[in-house]
C-alpha cells in the first residue's frame, strides 16, 4: 500500500468504507454538472476536499501533486471570484495555471468555440476550467478535449463547484445536511447556481424550498423535487438555512420585477424576515451580492449565522479536491490509473 | 425540355385519394397521366415493370428553406415550395422568378412569396407582381407577424388575389428569445423557454383574422394540443384554415433536447410528449392537413454550437417519406391519408395540378417500396448537411424510382 493511500486510510477510518474503492468513488472524466452524480460521489468530493480546508488554514499552503501539469481556465464570461478561487486551487496543488480571458479574445474575433476547444487541446492541458454564458457550452467543449473539464459556470445550466462549496459549507455548519429545510429565494430563472444547488442539496437528503416571483420561477420545477413558493414568509417559516440569489440583470431581457425596490419589499432578506426562519438558521450567497436589495447588510454580516465568507473560503478547497480528482487517472495514481 | 415519350408502369398497388392502395397499372403520355387502373400500356409504350411497389404521387413539400435536389430526389419530392427566408428574402418579383426557375429541369420549385418587405411584418410586399412572377402563395417566413392591422391587410389583399397566407403561428412577445418550450426539460438545461400556448396564441389571432376577412390561411406548423383545438373548432365553423406540421414534431418531444443536442432544436421548439400526442391525434382526425420537410440543412458552423448559439432546423427532406410511413404502419392514418399529406392537400394549397394519381394531372409519379428497411445515417445523406435529429435510426420505405411530369428523374 502506497503512502499516500495508507495516510489517507488512518486520517479517516470512515472514508474508505463509504464509497466503492479507487477510481469507482468517482467515475467521471469531467465536472459538468451536479446532475448525473450519485450521492455517494457528491459526498467523496465534500469529503475530499476537507483536507484542504485544513491546509489552506496553514501558513504554508502548498501540496505537489499537480505539479508539472497545466491547467487553463478558460473563461468566455466575465468573472472574478470563480476564476480567482480556481487559480488558487491549482496554484496550492502546484499546478502550472493559466488564466485565457476569452472575453477579450479570438472568440470575438469569430472563431469557433469548438476551434477555441481544439486550441487549447492542442497545448496539451491536463484539466480545462471553462465558464461560458451559453448553457451547454461546457459539455459541447468536453466533448472536444483530450482532458478533464470542470464547468465553471454554463450559461443559465449549472455551476456544480459552487453548489459542491454550499454544501460543504452547510455540513460544517451543521453537521449533516439530510433533513435540514433550505430555503432559496431570488432569481431562479436565470440562475445556474440555484439549479446546481437543487440537485445536490435533494441527493444529499435537505428538503428544498424555492422562492421566487412567477416571472423568475422557471417552470416545471417541482420535477426537482423542491417545493415552490411565492410568499417569501411562507417559505421561510421553519427554514434552517437561507440562500439569497441576486437579480441577474445581464441576463433579463425585459421587465421581469418593477423595481429593485420593489423586488426588496416582497423578496428581500431583512433582519426582520429572517426571524420567520429558525433561530439558528443559516444566512448563504453565492455572491456577488446586492447588499440592500435582496439582502440587507444587517443580515450579510450576521455573526455566526452568516456563511458568506466561509462559502468563499469553501470554494478553494473544493476546486482543489476536484483538480486533484479529476486529473488522478491521468497521473496514475494509486487505485486511479484509467 | 422536348415532350417526354409515352410509357407505362404496371404490376403495382396505385395509391388512389381513398382506399387501400390498388392492384394496377398507370399509363403516361405528353407528360400526363393519360390512364391508371386495370389498363395495358399502348403499343410503343415504354413499359416499367413495378414489381409489386406502391405507384404513388410525387412528394409536394410544402415548405422548405434550402432548394436541395439529391436530398428531395432520395426523398421523392418532385415539387418543393419554397419559404421566402431566403438571403435576400423573396420579396421581389425578380427573385421570385429567378427562384421559381431554380429547380429547372428535374424539380418544380413554387416560391412562396414574401408577405412583407425583407420579412420585416410590416409593409406589404407586391404581392401581384410576385404572383406573376410565379409565387403561387405568400408566406409570413420564419417569424409571426405581430402587427394585426398588417396581418388583417395581408390576408384581405392575399385573398383578393387567390393566394393561400403561410403564417409561423408564435406569438414573438412570449417567444422572445427562447429556444425550448418552458417545462420540466428546459428548466433542468437551463435554457431560455416559452410557454407552448405562445402558438395557440398566435393561431388564435390568425384564425380570427382569416375569419374576419374570408381569406385563406395556412398555418405551417401546429404543435400544441392548444392550437390544434383552436384549428379543428374553426375548421368546424367553415373558416378556410388549414395545418401543417413537420416529422420532428410527431416523433419526438423535448426529451430530444437533452444533451444540448442541436440537431433537436427546432422552430418551433419540440414540444411536450402530450403536444406530441396530440399532434398524433389530430394527424388521425384530419385536423392536419400537410406534413412537410421544413428541409433546412446546415453545416457544422450553424449547428456546433452551444444550444441556444446554433440555428434551428433540420435536414428533413430525405426522411419525409419514411417517418410518414411510420404513422401508416401505426395504425394512424392509412396510406391514401399519407398520400394527401404528403402531396394531395400541398398541391391544392399552392393550386397546382398533380399531386394525386388521376387523369389528366401532371407525371409526377413515385414508385416507393414501402417496407424496405434502410438506417438514417447523418455522415452519408444526400442533403447538404447532415443536421437529422434521427441520425442512426432504422426506418423503412424507399424511393425506387421517380417521375417528373413524365420524365425520369430517379432509378
């Protein structure tokens, strides 16, 4: 038995037993969706990754097991927090990590995204971190690359690293999350995270209530197994955890609330409305946030109930245990080889 | 092109306007069907032996977007009406003449006019001059026209001249830029989606309008169980309406979609598997009057895309026949019924004479074998593109042979 497997063996007696050894715990080459995971393979990654929660709290941050592979994140949206979290997540595991700002690139130019895919291939990536605006795009690029891709964010599809962070979160917060009642409420029309957090949060047993006008309640949701609501007090009563979404205004095409403020009185999570959840209830967001439309400061900076930050800093660690995971078959690791 | 020389089919099953297909022969000369029936060719006829194979009329399709000859020839489609989503669009009478010119010598291409300048919904295009120059209808192309006082226009003017109005029955107020009917699929793909009623809605303002003003109108895909309700009540109070629909939308529903499948995306969009049930149904009762290619192929650069990147539609011409054939081997319609879709209701709506088996109508005859099995293979079709979102699907009946006004064009 290899040292690392043995290490891994005494730091968790648990953990074996759990999941189907070697590379059966996660049998996947890429990270597209939370959809298709089991829930046994969702909680691999939560369990993967608190080893990193405890080494990014040490002044020396840094694992090799990556090193001398290359990561791209290959970005076509807009973003800071996601790709910045990526970046460090590759970095502390010592991976070569380029950033491609496709934004400004050759994919304004008119080049193909399966083109843009076929590039990258060809620099020989060992993982593809890809966030596109269009749904889907990250399968279709998957489906180009010799390498693992993590979906950073697809259009209005999923984002699964932020729903596996929620849920690594609320399992530190609150010991388990099988049979705690979440609470989403914001723009679930156009939002990934909201679907990614649906599916992974049923699969791991919490009950899911959504909360939304009728023009951001996409339609034919109860099919995932959550609960609508209309009423924000309704559905926060009993509620053990509170997760805010912005309005994504980039994405609306047309009137889809009156007014911001208008969105704050009915949707708006104040100090005030919060108390119709538990008394111990959990205040999450995916950021960035809106401070004062659908959540008040008050409520943001709540101390000991707010997650928010913790959130941030559960991020790096579960991008880590992704990288580490999805690129295990290609370094031949123990158990892992393909 | 000289007048082909006269000959005979004999020894197949004729498929007549009513019946079961029937044991017999048909007899060509100076391009028309001179005969059919229990009949023996003329001395000096050229004589084809059927052996045993459905002698058919040739395919109307009543609506494509691209002017495809392998793909119509495999398909056997001897007549393709033309949509006006053309670049530039066909709203000028040169275009129309130039485009109905196209199919020369071996296809009969009807283009359906331009209802409004560039498509636009707004103005009017010449829709006389157009006539004469050979648009035997008027389309409103690929999108609803939303203005109703044009749309009122449109059809008392179209009807004054006799021509049939093709509406894209979507409400584009609700449609906007969706890609997939709202329900349990897109919200799980996380794609921009419309209510289906978006179509019920739109044929329930067409449909009033043809009403109003006496003039015929087509609507050229109906999907929804909505307004297919919508279209039998009105056909049932007289209105001239008739429907169309493509196969897409009786075979498949919007579980297609999953995967981002682009070649399943459609317009209108695919639907729920109720819709789809209901289009089944009203294809049974005679609510729909065509079923047509909507024969739109397109390459890597409109379909490789992220789903609500690419460019709806699907290279639909060389499947027509056998997925139609399908619902005959089903039980839902019977072959004579296939044959009205197909050919029969698309040559009455563009007034043309052939589309049936009958004396004196243009030679455009089909000799199909109905059971013959073949796979639909994306990689080797005939059409431009291999955009089919039944790729890898075993189907059956073949095209073996095919006349254009009496001269032969397949086999």
């Amino acid at each position: 038995m290899s040292k690392a497997l043995s290490s891994m063996t005494s730091a968790k007696p648990s953990h074996l037993s759990r999941y189907p050894a070697g590379s059966a715990a996660f049998p996947h080459r890429n990270l597209l969706g939370i959809a298709g995971l089991e829930s046994h393979e969702i909680e691999f990654l939560l369990d993967e990754a608190e080893q990193w929660v405890e080494l990014n709290r040490q002044p020396q941050k840094r694992d090799d097991r990556l090193a001398g592979l290359t990561i791209i994140n290959a970005f076509f949206e807009n973003s800071t927090r996601t790709r910045l979290s990526f970046e460090i997540a590759g970095k502390r595991l010592g991976a070569d990590v380029v950033n491609m700002n496709a934004a400004q690139s050759s994919v304004k130019k008119g080049e193909t995204l399966i083109d843009t895919a076929v590039t990258l291939n060809a620099m020989r990536a060992d993982a593809i971190v890809i966030r596109h605006a269009s749904s889907g795009a990250v399968s279709l690029i998957a489906g180009k690359v010799d390498c693992p891709v993590v979906n950073a964010g697809d259009g209005q599809h999923e984002h699964p690293t932020q729903a596996l962070l929620d849920a690594l979160t609320l399992r530190q917060a609150k010991g388990s999350i099988a049979g705690l009642r979440v609470t989403i409420c914001g723009d679930l029309l156009h939002s990934r995270v909201a679907r990614s957090n649906m599916l992974c949060l049923t699969a791991l047993g919490a009950e899911v209530r959504v909360c939304a006008p009728p023009a951001l309640m996409p339609e034919g949701i109860e099919a995932m197994k959550v609960a609508p609501f209309h009423d924000f007090d309704a559905a926060l009563a009993g509620a053990d955890v509170v997760m805010m979404l912005r309005l994504q205004q980039e994405r609306m095409e047309g009137q889809f609330v009156p007014s911001p403020r208008e969105f704050r009185h009915l949707y708006g999570l104040t100090l005030d409305r919060l108390g119709k959840a538990n008394s111990d209830a959990v205040v999450m967001h995916p950021g960035p946030m809106n401070r004062g439309i659908e959540i008040d400061s008050n409520v943001a900076d709540i101390a000991g109930r707010s997650l928010i930050t913790r959130q941030v800093e559960m991020g790096v660690a579960i991008r880590m245990a992704c990288l580490d995971v999805l690129t295990r078959c290609h370094r031949r690791a123990e158990g892992w080889s393909a | 092109m000289s007048t082909p020389a006269p000959f005979t089919i004999r020894n197949g099953l004729l498929v007549l306007a009513e019946g079961a297909p029937r044991k017999g022969a048909l007899r060509v000369s100076g391009g028309r069907i001179a005969a059919l029936g229990n009949i023996q060719p003329d001395e000096g006829d050229t004589v084809v032996d059927a052996k045993g194979a459905l002698i058919a009329p040739g395919l109307v399709d009543f609506g494509t977007f691209a002017i495809d000859k392998p793909a119509f020839h495999f398909g056997g489609i001897t007549r393709a009406a033309l949509m006006p989503d053309q670049s530039p669009a066909l709203d000028h009478p040169a275009r129309v003449r130039f485009a109905a010119q196209s199919g020369k010598p071996d296809l009969w291409v009807h283009p359906l006019g331009a209802a409004t300048r560039a498509l636009e919904g707004k103005e009017l295009a010449e829709l006389a001059l157009m006539r004469e120059a050979g648009a035997l209808a008027v389309a409103t192309g690929r999108h609803w026209i939303a203005d109703s006082g044009t749309m009122l226009r449109l059809l008392r003017y179209a009807g004054m001249l006799g021509m049939v109005v093709v509406s894209h029955a979507e409400d584009g107020g609700l449609s906007g830029n969706a890609v997939a009917t709202a329900g349990e699929m897109a919200t799980r793909l996380g794609l921009p989606s419309a209510p289906a009623e978006a179509e019920a809605l739109a044929a329930a303002r067409d449909i009033a309008i043809a009403e109003l003003s006496g003039a015929r109108l087509h609507l050229r895909q109906v999907t929804t169980a909505s307004a297919l309700a919508l279209v039998r009540a009105a056909k049932a109070r007289g209105v001239a309406v008739t429907a169309g629909v493509t196969p897409a939308h009786f075979m498949l529903s919007d579980l297609a979609i999953g995967d981002f499948r682009t070649f399943a995306r459609m317009s209108p969009p695919l639907r729920c598997e109720a819709d789809r049930q209901a289009v089944l149904a009203a294809l049974a009762d005679g609510t729909i009057d065509v079923i047509a290619s909507g024969h739109d192929p397109r390459g890597p650069e409109d379909k490789r895309l992220p789903f609500v990147d690419a460019e709806p539609g699907m290279a639909g011409a060389e499947t027509l026949l056998a997925l139609t054939l399908n619902l005959v081997r089903d039980g839902v319609i019977d072959m004579a019924r296939a044959f009205a879709l197909l050919a029969a209701n698309p040559a009455r709506l563009l007034g043309v004479d052939a589309g049936s088996l009958e004396a004196g109508l243009q030679a455009d005859i089909a000799l199909i074998d109905p059971d013959r099995p073949w796979i639909v293979n994306s990689d080797k079709m005939a059409a431009s593109a291999g955009n089919t979102p039944f790729d890898r699907q075993p189907v059956q009946g073949r095209v073996t042979a095919l006349w254009k006004g009496g001269a032969r064009i397949v086999g």
